[in-house]
C-alpha cells in the first residue's frame, strides 16, 4: 500500500493526526519539495526502469555508433541528480519523524499525567469509600 500523498492527507484531514495534517499543509505548499517528491516517485517506479532500458537501447543501436562515452557521462549525471533527491527525501522524513516523534511525546507524558491524577482520584475515594463503610459497621455494631 502506498503511503497517502499530501492530497490525499489535506482532503481528509479527520483521518490523520494533526501532526500529519500540518506537514502535509506545509509541504504542499513548497512547489520545490512537490517537485522533489514527484521526480523520486517516478524514479522509484518500473515504468521508470522501463523507460531507461528503452531509451539506453535505442541510443545504442540508433543515435551512436559508439554510445558508451556520452552514455556514461548522461547515467553519471543522472545518478547524482537522482541521488540528491533520494537524499532530499530522506531528510524530509527524518525531520518528519522527529516532528512526530516530538509530539508522540507530549501526547503520551500528558496521558500518563492524566491516568496518574485518575489514580491517585479512585484511590482517593476508596480511602472515604472504605471510612464511610467502616463508620457504618462501625455504629451498626454499637
């Protein structure tokens, strides 16, 4: 399953978590990244290694007699500029998951403050429950 896209995640804001929701609103909003984002997916999909083998094959059967030089150089380039945005993307999660991470944080301190303060309640009340109870035996008995 694919991860959902910006789109997706904007159009139905209720289904995620409000961390979710901003960096997608962030995100959407820098046409560089979405550029970044579009050329990666495309770079990691078949259609992409269809396209290569195509084109590389037709270079070297028609555009060149001999294709190596100048198709080294293009596959070099290629692979830094495809590299870059792989690492592009890696950073962007990164930053994404320790902004997630931060508020998984807060989110989980606060209901652990939360199940601590209903605690020491019920706890509380079982001590006047257990008085109350015992002041009843108590006069009942006398």
């Amino acid at each position: 399953m694919n991860p959902p896209t910006d789109t997706s995640v904007l159009q139905h804001p209720h289904l995620h978590s409000p961390v979710v929701v901003e960096h997608a609103r962030q995100h959407f909003e820098d046409g560089q990244l979405r550029v970044a984002d579009r050329i990666t997916r495309f770079a990691g999909s078949m259609p992409f290694v269809y396209l290569h083998a195509v084109v590389f094959t037709l270079w070297m059967l028609f555009v060149e007699s001999s294709p190596w030089p100048t198709l080294t150089l293009i596959v070099s380039l290629e692979a830094i500029f495809l590299s870059t945005f792989v690492m592009i993307g890696q950073n962007r999660q990164a930053s994404f998951q320790q902004v997630k991470a931060d508020h998984d944080f807060v989110a989980q301190e606060q209901e652990l403050h939360r199940n601590t303060d209903l605690t020491e309640a019920v706890h509380h009340l079982t001590v006047q429950i257990h008085a109350i109870v015992a002041a009843q035996q108590e006069q009942g008995r006398g």
